[in-house]
C-alpha cells in the first residue's frame, strides 16, 4: 500500500450529534491519502471522548472546554496541522460533511491537474461541490454582488426573475471562487502558512468567508470541482434563487444564529464588499422595508428586532462574542 499523501483532515465538533462524527469517521477511515484526523472539540469533550472507542479512526484531538466558534476552532485545528510537518495539506470538514468514498483522493487530483494546467499559478484550494451552498455558483449566479445587503441587491432581480422561469443547466467542471465555505475545502500547506488564521473576532458564521476572500485578494486560487459532491447530513436542502430569500432570517430559530449570522454578514457587506454607500444604502433600505412587511407575528417582530441590532453592530464593526447571545454547549 502506498504511502498517505500528507493530508490532515480537521473537523470542528459543538454538539451532541456524535453519529455524525462516526459517520464521517467511517469514510474518513478508507481514504488512502488521509495521513491524519484532527478533531476540534468545542465545549462538548467530554461527549466526543466517550464517542472515542466507537470511532472506526482514531482522532488527534484539540480540546476547547467551551464553544469557542468555528473561527477559533478551525485555526485552533489549522494550528495543529501545521504543527507536523509532514501535513503536506489540510481539509477542513464541518461536522455534518459526509465525504463521498475517495473524496481525498480526488481532490489531490483535481489540484495536481489544476498545477499542471497552469490554472493557478499562486497559491492553489479546491473545495467540493456542495448542493446547498455552492448551488449558485455552479449555475452561473454571483453569489455576493459588491454593494448587496444581506445578499440582495436590486440589480440582481431580472437575472433572478430569468433563472426562476428558465433554469439553468446542470452544474458541470471546474469553477474560479472569490469565497468558499470551510466544509470540503482542501488548502496547500504553502496557502495556509502565508495566509494567517481565520477571524477570531467573527466567532461564527461568515468567517470561512472573510478567510478564503483574504486568500483570495492575496493571489491564491479556489477552485470548485462541480463532479465531487459532498453530503451535508444536517441540512441537505440546496438554496434556491428565489427573488426574495432574505426574509427567511426571520425563521432562523436559535437567537445565536441569528445575531451572529447577520451580524457577521452585515459586516462584510460594509467593510469588506461596499464600493459604493449610496448604492449599499439602497439596498439595504429595501431590505429593512421588506422584513418589516414579513414581521407579521410577535415572534417575528422579536426576530427582527434581533436582526436589526445585529446589522447594526455589525456596519459599526463591533465583533467578538456577545454576551446576550451565548453559544451552545453540549459539555457532559
């Protein structure tokens, strides 16, 4: 059997779910380019401890006695990769990721021909195709158009309204990103020394994102590999374009995901995306508007009163952790 390729899976674990960690394990545990399993704990260890004898691959594990974020999780996991050497390259895996069998092997692939075809000739990442997260992307559609507001912008709307009444074609090839999520992205150890740590500041949500556009902006290449999908076992429903699909943060249950979500995304609309205010003003006047119209019940109003105070933290660039909004914890 030939050696492993020097890759270091890292997955960030805060709940109870620990099937899927055993899931994800199962398949982890036949990839023959895997070299080793890296798993962060945030606040559940004590769980992910005694999941350890059922867990068909042994994990090096990072111990976080509480919810530190995804943020500080995955650089706390990054850490650890590069701490040995001999990882040539990291994949970063969300706990509910469900690689199909061979993942590892076909993502070295794909960027060997990617090096070899001369696709990127700076620093070089390949994420997997993930349904409800890359589906834009895959079908044509800018994902984050410069000066939207949570998403939307008023020039996307006769391209959205087009892609409703005449779909697009299946998703095929290789495609450039600007931002990638964290889930199934492999990085080149080179990219990831040169390029720091992701934001600890942002704690959770839209922190994969600040992190991979810094790669980008600093010269590396994302590409997504349409043929190599990845299972979300959480949450396998694909977003669709829809003209307006911003109202559906008033349906996020948990008030932490709601308040860091559209904290986090507000700021990088204004810090990192805006070219033009007067522009991003606009769009996001008719968001406030069409929320308020959408904010019929008392828990919706409740919703949009945690959304609007997010928003506004978030263009002020106050980050960190808010206390009024703790992060869960499944420590036993």
């Amino acid at each position: 059997m030939s050696e492993p390729a020097g890759v270091a899976a890292i997955t960030v674990s805060y709940s109870g779910r620990m099937d899927h960690l055993r899931r994800q394990g199962e398949v982890l545990a036949r990839e023959p380019g895997l070299r080793e399993w890296i798993v962060v704990t945030n606040g559940n260890c004590a769980l992910v401890r005694a999941t350890l004898p059922a867990l068909p691959l042994a994990p090096r594990l990072v111990e976080h006695v509480r919810n530190e974020g995804s943020a500080t999780g995955f650089g706390a996991g990054i850490v650890a990769a590069l701490d040995d050497p001999a990882n040539r390259y990291v994949l970063l895996l969300d706990e509910d990721n469900l690689p199909a069998a061979g993942t590892v092997v076909q993502l070295l692939a794909t960027l060997a021909e990617a090096r070899q075809s001369g696709e990127a000739p700076g620093g070089l990442a390949v994420a997997c195709y993930r349904e409800r997260v890359h589906w834009a992307q895959a079908h044509g559609i800018e994902p984050r158009r410069a000066d939207s507001c949570i998403g939307f912008h008023v020039a996307d709307l006769p391209a959205k309204l087009l892609r409703r009444l005449w779909p697009a074609p299946p998703p095929a090839g290789r495609i450039p990103l600007r931002t990638a999520a964290y889930g199934g992205l492999l990085l080149e150890r080179s990219l990831l020394q040169s390029a720091g740590l992701p934001l600890p500041q942002l704690v959770l949500y839209g922190d994969d994102t600040e992190f991979t556009l810094r790669l980008t902006t600093g010269g590396a290449t994302i590409i997504l590999d349409t043929g190599l999908a990845m299972t979300d076992m959480g949450n396998p429903a694909a977003r669709r374009t829809t003209l307006f699909s911003f109202p559906g943060w008033l349906s996020i249950a948990d008030d932490f995901r709601l308040y860091y979500g559209a904290r986090n995304e507000s700021w990088l609309d204004r810090h990192r995306f805006a070219r033009h205010l007067l522009v991003y003003r606009f769009n996001r006047a008719i968001v406030r508007a069409v929320l308020r119209c959408y904010a019929r019940t008392t828990e919706e109003r409740r919703r949009l009163g945690i959304f609007t105070e997010a928003a506004a933290d978030g263009e002020a660039g106050q980050l960190g952790r808010n206390p009024r909004y703790p992060l869960p914890e499944a420590q036993t």
